[in-house]
C-alpha cells in the first residue's frame, strides 16, 4: 500500500472517530456548540471535523423537525 493511500486511510478513520465524538455528545443532550467552541487552538484537524458535523447535525435536525418517527411495519 503506497503511503499517500495510507494516510488518507488513516485521514478516513480518525474523521469518522472524530465525528462520532460529537455525534455521541448529541444523543447524550450535550451542549455540541459549547463543545466545539471549547475544542483546543492547537488541534485543528478536529476543530475542522467538529465544525463540519455540527453543521450537518443541525442541518438534519431542521430536516427532521415536525416530522414523527415511522412505526415500524408488521411485516
């Protein structure tokens, strides 16, 4: 495996760890933002992640919103 492909394999993991991080914060009722705003200067990589999905996290939750949640079907 070339380094390149490696390390955006690595790249790959370590965002999705990230994103789960502040995925997990949101179904736990955390305050995201407070979290994103308290996230350490000397650690871009996750400031940027962080961002990034608390975007996508409001964005989805303005999708869902007024929306009830399907009851599963007796199949």
């Amino acid at each position: 495996m070339s380094p390149v492909l490696w390390l955006k394999r690595w790249n790959f993991i370590e965002r999705a760890r990230l994103e789960r991080e502040l995925w997990e914060a949101f179904e736990r009722q955390e305050d995201i933002e407070a979290l994103v705003a308290a996230c350490p200067a000397d650690d871009p990589f996750r400031q940027e992640v962080w961002q990034t999905t608390l975007g996508r996290i409001r964005k989805i939750e303005q999708l869902m919103a007024g929306k009830a949640p399907i009851p599963p079907s007796d199949s």
